[in-house]
C-alpha cells in the first residue's frame, strides 16, 4: 500500500470471523491504526507491534479523523477502522468530508466495506429485507428531530421495509414511542418486527414481536429493530417479506394489477391532502374512499363525520347480522357484496315498497320519505345511508330529532340544488349522540353514500392502505 493513505475499514459486528479477509490484510500491513476504543480492543491480536495506536471514546470521532489525516500526511499507511460497515453512520463520511475541504494533497483515502449491523440481524431473522428497504437512525446528536421525523413518515407512507439504528438511549427515550405511533398509521399493528440487540457478538440476543406489541422502553443503543413492510409475515421464528418471484411465476401478480393500482391510487390521494396527520384515521380513510370515487379534493372540506363513527361502524358492520337502509337502489348497488356476504349484512331500500305510495299520496309527503318512516320503523337500529333524495334526509333528521329511532348511523350526502344544503344542516342539529357521516354543501351522490359504507367495511385495511380483499 502506498504511503500517505488511509484505509477506512469495516470490522463487522465484532467478530474476527465475520471480518472480511480484505480488512483484516489492511489492519496487518497498517503502520498506525485508529478507532473507538472498544474496537480497538477487539483488534488487538491482529494489529502489528510496531503500529501506532490511536483510540478515544465516544463522541470523538472528529478527533480520531484529525489524528488520521495527520498520520497519513506524515507517510504513514493508516487504517481507521468502523464498526459494521463504515461508510453507514460510520467514519468514511467525515473522513471523506474533511478531505475534501483541508489541505490534504497526497493523502488518498479508500474504503474497505464490512457487514452492517441490520445485515446481522436479517440474517438472524429469516428475510426480512428482500425488497425495497431504508435505514434510520434516531439520534438527533447531528439531526434535528424535525428532519429524523420527516424521514420516519416518508418510510412508513412508502412500505419499505425500515431498519432503526440508535433506537433509545438514557436520555433519549421518548422518540421511539413517535416512531411507532408514526408506523401505526400506515401500517397493521400485526406487523413483524425483529428486535437484535448485540448483533454478531457473544452476548447477543433476539427477539420477534409486531409493530404494536412491541416494548419501546426494552431498547437501546446497542439494539437495532427491524420493521417489515405490508407484505411482510412470520413462518414460525423466521421473518419473510417476499420478493415477488412466485407471483410472477404463477401468474397471480397479473390478478393483482387492479388493486395495486388501487393501493398507489389511495397513497397518491393520501400524500396530496392538505391536512392529511390532522384527521382521525377513521375518518382519513373514509375521506381517501371519497376522493378515490369522485377524484375532487373539494371533498376534504367538505367531509364531516362524528368522531370515531366510521370507527363504530366498521365494529357493528363486521360483527354480522347487521342491516342497512338506503334511500334508493343506486346506493345499494354502490356497495361491495363481498364484503356484504362475508359480514352477512342486509340491505334494503324501500322506494319500491307497494306500501310507500299509499302513504305518501295520504300523508302528502314525498315517497322518499314514506320510505324513511317505514324503515325507521321497521329497522330502527339500521345503518341509514342516504345519498341522492333530500326530503329523505330531512325525514331521517326529524324522527332523530323526535326521538322516534336510534339508528346504527346515518349517513347524508344528497346531490342537488334544492333542499341539500338544508336537509344536511338539520341532520347535523338533530343527530345528538348519533354517529353521522355527512357531506357538506351541494355535493354528494349515491356513489359517494356507498363509497363510505364500504370504507367503513375495510377499515382493517387502513393501516396499509390496501382498499379491501373483495376489490
């Protein structure tokens, strides 16, 4: 090796075994070695006798490289040395970085790659990163937490697959609990996750848990997490997240191009909502439906559903034997029947009863809201879900406001000119403790009254924003 150089050298996880022959050739012809101090340690059988020697704690890195550099300036052939992989949250950056902006001529630098902690840790856990991944580290020593964070939502929106160097540390403990909260929206708390603390050395130790059972307060620096994506799954104690191959050689991954279309589709919409973190998730994906099946992001102001009611819906709809009551066919044709027959649901819309034009032609009411007084009647504790005849809303309304049913829901989005506006308006007053799903303003439709149902049918799927197994 020429003088005036420096090797920066991956050691691996800590074992002589798992170093590369490369390193360890550098490390026995090095005249001056550099590095923590614990790696130091670790070494110390292989570095030559004559060798200078430089080790400092942590935090000193910046230390270490300016004893290189000077090393290597003076004609020495210096190799510094990193735990992992040295160029991931490891010493090549700074050397490189301090190179390029000192005085250095004549010193070259290279690299020298070893195993990565995460590497380590796949290994051990199956194959958990066999497809797209991202690395991150919550140490906001040289990152302000407002970048980290930034960079957590980016990971979780796009379903990589994350490995999180420096989870916790004494006095940095609260940032992995936000990581989690910031995963759970975006992906299912089933979600594997691998848990290697120590990797590669004597004492290490692993566990399998999911994104939410998992202990927060158990971590440190010395652990490294590994979380899957949405396709990611557990066999027994191994992590698998699949690549594709067997799709793509049974022919299934063609069956699956209109949902993944899908899937892009509502992560699109997800990522282009003004104010996206600030609605509640149930209601974020009853909103992404809405967009999906109208494409106008008007609908995000003009959305309003009572707090946690997609939420009591969706435990109601999927509990079985529920019913549902719409105010004409459209919307009923609107709904998905898989999901309908798998929850065995009924629907039912009575504007073409036999018994629905006597009472209104004696009454003097419409027939939509003949419609409504007998189903109120007859299924009082319905999911009511109206989207296209006003008067029938205005109905809902006012036997809400008399107390004459208490329906699972109601849920109002007529389309039109004439008495929209008002007949929402007075099922917003009237509904009391009543979860409602209501669309502000003249718009609305039988599509988007349906498109809501079945939002509220597949909120399962709303943590990996997949649009529902039946689509």
């Amino acid at each position: 090796m020429n003088k005036q150089h420096i090797t920066i050298a991956g050691l691996g996880p800590g074992s002589e075994q798992a170093m590369t022959a490369e390193v360890m050739q550098a490390i026995r012809s090095a005249d001056a070695v550099v590095g923590y101090r614990g790696y130091m340690q670790a070494i110390e059988q292989i570095i030559p006798e004559q060798a200078v020697r430089v080790s400092s704690g942590m935090t000193e890195e910046v230390h270490r490289a300016e004893e290189a550099l000077r090393l290597a300036r003076e004609g020495l052939n210096v190799v510094v040395v990193s735990s992992g992989d040295a160029g991931i949250y490891g010493m090549a950056p700074l050397l490189f970085e301090m190179h390029a902006k000192g005085d250095y001529q004549g010193v070259t630098l290279s690299v020298l790659p070893g195993i990565s902690a995460f590497q380590v840790a796949a290994a051990r856990f199956g194959a958990p990163v066999s497809h797209d991944f991202c690395a991150l580290s919550l140490s906001d020593l040289m990152t302000p937490w407002s970048v980290i964070e930034k960079r957590i939502r980016a990971a979780a929106e796009a379903d990589f697959v994350t490995a999180v160097y420096n989870p916790r540390s004494h006095g940095r403990y609260w940032q992995i609990h936000r990581l989690r909260e910031l995963f759970l929206r975006c992906r299912d708390a089933s979600t594997p996750v691998g848990i290697a603390r120590n990797a590669g050395r004597p004492d290490e130790s692993i566990r399998i848990t999911t994104l939410g059972e998992f202990d927060p307060d158990s971590l440190d620096m010395f652990t490294i997490m590994l979380i899957g994506n949405s396709s990611t799954f557990l066999s027994g104690d191994r992590i698998i997240t699949p690549r594709g191959y067997r799709l793509q050689e049974s022919g299934e991954a063609a069956h699956g191009v209109g949902q993944s279309i899908m899937i892009e589709s509502f992560r699109t919409i997800a990522g282009m909502l003004k104010r996206g973190g600030d609605h509640p998730p149930d209601m974020l994906w009853a909103l992404i439906h809405t967009i999906h099946t109208t494409a106008d992001f008007e609908f995000e102001e003009l959305f309003y559903a009572s707090p946690g009611a997609i939420a009591s819906w969706h435990r109601q709809l999927t509990a079985g034997g529920a019913e549902i009551v719409t105010d004409v066919t459209m919307v009923q044709s609107g709904l998905r029947k898989a999901a309908l027959e798998r929850y065995g649901i009924s629907v039912c819309c009575y504007l073409g009863d036999s018994r629905v034009p006597e009472m209104a032609e004696k009454l003097g009411i419409t027939r939509s809201q003949a419609g409504m007084r007998l189903a109120a009647r007859e299924h009082p504790h319905a999911l009511f879900v109206i989207g296209n005849a006003p008067t029938a809303l205005m109905e809902a309304a006012n036997l809400l406001h008399r107390g004459s049913f208490s329906p699972m829901g109601v849920i109002g989005a007529p389309v039109g000119f004439v008495h929209v506006v008002e007949s929402k308006l007075r099922l917003k007053a009237a509904c009391g403790k009543t979860p409602i799903a209501v669309i502000e303003g003249r718009k609305g439709g039988s599509a988007v009254a349906a498109t809501i149902v079945n939002a509220a049918m597949s909120l399962d799927d709303a943590r990996t924003m997949k649009p529902g197994r039946d689509v």
